[in-house]
C-alpha cells in the first residue's frame, strides 16, 4: 500500500504554479534595485516607479511558471518569457533612467564614446532584431534549451540588446532623441521585422524545436497540455509566432505612438512659447508707444 502510493505520488502532475528561485536572477534583479536606489538617493518618483516595475518584469520572466514551462513543455510560454523581456522590462527600464544621472555620466569621455556607437540607430536596430532572429534559428535555439550557461546568454542577450534598442529610440535626454519621422520608422520595421519570425513560425508545417516535440516529462505535465488541452507541439509553435507577430508587432509600435506623443508635445511647447514672446513683444510696444501718446 505505501509502495503504490509513492509511486502514485511519484506519477502526479507537478503543479505549474512552481517558482524557479534562481540565485542569478535573485542577485542579478537585486543589483539593479539597489545599485538604482542608491544612485537616486532613494528618493521615490515616477521614473523610480518605471525602474522598479521593469525589473520586477525580468524577475517574473525568469522566476515564475513561465520559466519551468518554456524551458521544458511550451513554445508559447518561452516567447511570453521573451516578450515580457524585450518589450515591456527593456523599455521601462530606459524610461526610468534618471535624466539628470544620465548627463552627468555622458560627461565621461569613454562613456560618451561607447553610448555614441550603441546608439547609431541602424546599429542598434540590427543588434536587436538580429539577437532575436539568431536565438529563434532551431539549432541556436535547442541549444540554448538544454544548456543551462548558453539559456542565461540568451536571455541576457536579448535584454541587453533591447535596452540598447529602446535607449536609442526613446531616450531620455531630448538632445540625443532621433527626429519624429526616422524614430517612427524605426520602430516600424522592428514591428515589420518581429512581425516576419512570428509568421515564419506560425506558418511552419512541423515543430521546429525537438525539446517541445519530445520533451522529456520530468514534472509529468506533458499529458494535460496533448491529452486535456490537446496541445500538439506545432499547434503550441503556433500560436508562439502568433504572440511574436501580433503582440511582438503592437509592442514595437508602441515606441511610435510614444514618438509621435514626444512630438505632439514639442509642438504644443513651441506654440506655446512662440505666443508667449508675441504676447510679449505686443506689451513692449504699447510700452514704447505709451510716452508719445501721452504728450499729443
């Protein structure tokens, strides 16, 4: 009897709620938190709030379900792995860079020099499409899969090169900022780009990756997602290039709708200031004009 229900035990589904506290990230999203904290003084505001959201992204990413999921089971849950990575921490966490900080460390020659190449916007594009075409190529990709050392690679890979991306498209310092129509362009074509892989993948008549199609069920899950979800590992493929050229695409054009909003915003200003010295300039005549009135 005990026999039969250990191995009962043994043969039960894992749940899928498990979270993967890996030291990595523990430390690595730490770091973060507390190298920004202390640059800042601590002082709590809305680019702190953005900062503090885009790391707990990346700490979601790599920590939760999600995680076990992608790494074993799911294509679809490794690409919400990456999604959350590329287009929702990296560009917070460029976003809530703190402007002032950022001046005082461009002032740094070599700082200034490797920001200037990194932010060459054809460089930039190609680092950060290229990263992500490269790590969906099925050999790099499986690689990755079973290599515990190349998958934290690629994951640093893909956030390091985001925020790269995202820095050049938005950054945070309106001198260094692209002009409306190249911005919107480029984050047109990294939408155009992500949008092409997703529909590679979704378009494939057969599971590219051979650790979805045979996993090996160590947490004795792969029997809900063929038999209760009736998941096959090309329907699952699927419906990951689906989120990559859907959700991926709209991700990417967010940086235009921002953009265009930076834009708007520069225009209202300069409106705004411009009526403001008319306004100006129309008293300064009155004022000359005054005395004169006054003696006829």
């Amino acid at each position: 009897m005990f026999l039969s229900s250990m191995q009962a035990a043994a043969a039960a589904p894992a749940p899928i709620w498990n979270w993967n506290f890996d030291w990595t990230v523990v430390l690595g999203c730490g770091a973060l938190l507390a190298g920004y904290l202390g640059a800042v003084g601590f002082k709590i505001n809305r680019r702190t709030i953005l900062w503090v959201v885009g790391v707990l992204t990346i700490f979601i990413a790599l920590t939760s379900p999600v995680h076990d999921l992608g790494e074993h089971y799911l294509f679809s849950a490794h690409m919400l792995q990456h999604l959350l990575l590329l287009l929702i921490a990296a560009p917070l966490l460029v976003l809530g860079l703190p402007v002032g900080l950022m001046k005082r460390a461009l002032r740094i020659g070599w700082v200034a020099r490797t920001e200037k190449v990194l932010s060459q916007p054809i460089f930039a594009w190609v680092l950060s499409i290229g990263t992500l075409w490269v790590w969906h190529i099925p050999a790099v990709y499986n690689a990755a899969l079973v290599n515990h050392d190349l998958h934290i690679f690629e994951h640093l890979s893909f956030l390091v090169t985001a925020v790269i991306f995202w820095w050049t498209g938005l950054n945070p310092i309106a001198r260094l900022q692209m002009n409306t129509l190249p911005a919107m362009l480029y984050f047109f074509f990294a939408a155009l780009g992500s949008s092409i892989l997703g529909l590679l993948l979704s378009f494939a008549p057969t599971s590219l990756f051979p650790t979805y199609a045979n996993p090996v069920d160590t947490s004795h899950l792969l029997q809900i997602f063929r038999d209760t979800w009736n998941l096959s590992a090309t329907g699952d493929q699927q419906i990951g290039g689906v989120m990559m050229w859907a959700t991926g695409g709209f991700g990417y054009l967010a940086g235009v709708v921002v953009v265009m909003v930076r834009w708007y915003r520069r225009d209202q200003l300069k409106t705004f200031r411009e009526n403001i010295a008319l306004e100006l300039e129309r008293e300064g005549q009155k004022a000359r004009l005054a005395p004169v009135t006054n003696d006829v």
